[in-house]
C-alpha cells in the first residue's frame, strides 16, 4: 500500500515541475470553450429557440463542460506503456514488487487529483460563472464528482487494455489515435448525441463512451431526478468493472508472454 501511495505523491510532485505543460493545457481548454461558444452560437443564429431539441446554452454547456471533462480524464497510459515497450523499460517497470495494471492507474490518479483540483474546476467554474450557465448547487454537485471519477477509471482501464496490446504489435500509437477518435465521436463530446440520427443515438447510449461524458454532464446541470442519477452512476460502475476485468485479461496475457520469452 505504501508503494503505491508514493506513486500519487510522487506523480503529484511531477507534475508540478512541469508548470508550463499545465499552464499552456489550461489555456487550450478555455481557448477551445470559447471557440466551442462562438461556432456554435452561429449555428444557432438563425434558430428561434432550439435545434434538435436543445437551446443554444444546453449545447453549449454540454460541450464545453465534455471537453474539460476530456481534459481531467486524460491519462495518456496507453502512450506510456506503449513508449516503455518499445524502448525496453517495461521490463525494469516489471521487475518492481507492485502490480503493473494497478501501478498505471494509481500513477494516473495523481495527475487526474491535480487536473481536477488546478484545471478541470477553474474551468467549469469559468463556464458557469462567465456564460450565465444555470447551475443548482446541492447533491447534484457531489453526484457530478463521483460521476467524473468514475469516467476517469473507465478511460484509465480503457487505455491501459490498449497500452497492455503493444506486447503483441510492438507499438499502440496508431491503435491509441483510433480509440480516441471512437471514443471523441461516440461520446458526443465533438457533436451532442441529439443531433445525431436516431438510429445512431440508439447505437452510442449502449456504447460505454457517452457514460464518461453525456453522464457527468447531465448530473451536473441536475437534469435527473434522484434515482435516475444514482441508476447512471451504477451504470458507470457496471463499465468500471468491465473494464477492469479486460485489464486484468491482458495483464496475465502479458505475463504469460513473458514468462515463455523468458524461457
């Protein structure tokens, strides 16, 4: 347990020598909220009220609080692995007496703790109070946490499936760029899912992708009521295991693998 506490603190202390990745990150995000803002308004110039069911503030709100949410949830472990693998790290990494699955996704929280705490809430503090966004302070706002933790165990599960695959491809760079585009795409974090057709709507709410976004989103405008917000987030759990059961499928792959290269 210790080990793995030092991983988060020595993930955090990291972290903050690189000032200038945080602060040009930070930046981007509130460039892009205002970019999100200004297409989308001329989108909605020439509508009276609402365009496939949604005002101009609920897309906009939706979309800007979705690419923050991109931002925290972020890890990059696919990236990680993939980069140790090809350049033979993995194997000192290995040697270490601590899970590798679990090593990766606690390294990952720590950078997540920090994204949240110095990037994600400024900004959606920033949405809400600079854009007039209507949010209602309560439980809602503790559901949203937990709802953005939850999307950030999907997302590290997810990428450490894609990073574990580079033992068999020897690199999952083009594989990590593909998953991102599906997931960016099915999330409705570039395009709101109202605006698709409703036979790919059907498509993307059984699809794990719009949990980690659409989720954290509407839990915090408070659009559900209380036992619809407490079935999405056992929805999120439901993906959570999942996913971790895939993680761990791969992690005794790569084991196996290993073991027989190994002689």
């Amino acid at each position: 347990m210790r080990g793995y506490i030092a991983i988060i603190r020595n993930s955090l202390i990291s972290y903050l020598f690189f000032r200038a990745e945080f602060f040009f990150r930070t930046l981007g995000n509130l460039l892009q909220i205002f970019i999100v803002f200004y297409l989308w308004k001329a989108i909605y110039e020439n509508s009276t009220s609402e365009l496939n069911g949604l005002t101009f503030l609920q897309a906009f709100t939706y979309l800007s609080v979705s690419g923050t949410i991109f931002v925290m949830i972020g890890t990059m472990i696919d990236w990680e692995i993939s980069l140790n693998i090809m350049h033979g790290d993995i194997v000192m990494i290995l040697y270490l007496p601590l899970d590798l699955h679990i090593q990766t996704i606690v390294r990952a929280f720590g950078v997540f703790i920090f994204r949240v705490l110095f990037s994600g809430l400024p900004a959606i503090l920033f949405i809400i109070l600079v854009f007039k966004v209507p949010v209602a302070f309560g439980i809602n706002l503790l559901f949203f946490l937990v709802s953005v933790f939850f999307s950030f165990l999907i997302s590290a599960n997810i990428d450490f499936a894609i990073g574990a695959s580079a033992f068999s491809f020897e690199s999952a760079l083009g594989l990590k760029l593909i998953k991102d585009s599906i997931i960016l795409f099915f999330s409705g974090a570039i395009v709101p899912i109202p605006f698709f057709p409703k036979p790919v709507q059907s498509v993307i709410m059984i699809l794990p992708f719009q949990s980690m976004y659409y989720t954290p989103v509407n839990l915090l405008l408070n659009r559900q009521s209380m036992l619809n917000s407490l079935l999405l987030l056992c929805i999120q759990a439901g993906w959570i295991i999942f996913f971790v059961i895939l993680g761990r499928m791969f992690y005794r792959k790569i084991l196996v693998k290993l073991t027989i290269s190994g002689g």
